[in-house]
C-alpha cells in the first residue's frame, strides 16, 4: 500500500535554521513541503531577513509563502502559533 506524503508548511524566517529544517524535510520521503510560513505581529517592524528577500525565496524554491499575523499586544504566543496554523 502506498502512503502519500504528508503536505507540510515550514516555519520560515529567511535564515539558516529553517533552510535547513526545508532541506530535512525534503529528504524525508513521508513529507511533501509545499509552504513556507511566516508568523509576525501586525504593524510592527519585521525582525527577521526582509519579506521581499523572502518572497523570491520561496520563488525560487517553488514554494508557497504564507503569513500569519499576530495581533499587536499578543501576549500568549504559544495560543497564537496554534491559532494560526490551523487557520492556514
């Protein structure tokens, strides 16, 4: 019996870390990534690498980027991440 892999979303900053948590899950042949995901408080400057640079990212990765925005004054974040993913 064939099992499909399993659609997955990478939690995605632009940096070395997520990169490497795509190239992991790439080579996992139980997983399909297919989008790069990006948590952030709206209205707020963004800490991470610069959404245009991760646009062409995923681009160029043939991946779709999504974001999640956190409302400003967010204070349990934990609740947040969930809410968000499942909101995907």
């Amino acid at each position: 019996m064939d099992v499909k892999p399993a659609i997955t979303a990478i939690s995605w900053t632009g940096g070395k870390d997520c990169n490497l948590a795509l190239l992991y899950a790439k080579r996992d042949s139980s997983l399909d990534p297919r989008y790069l995901v990006v948590f952030r408080i709206s209205e707020k400057a963004f800490h991470a690498h610069p959404i245009p640079l991760m646009r062409k990212q995923a681009e160029s990765l043939g991946l779709e980027l999504l974001f999640v925005d956190f409302p400003e004054g967010t204070t349990d974040y934990f609740q947040a991440y969930v809410d968000g993913i499942r909101n995907l």
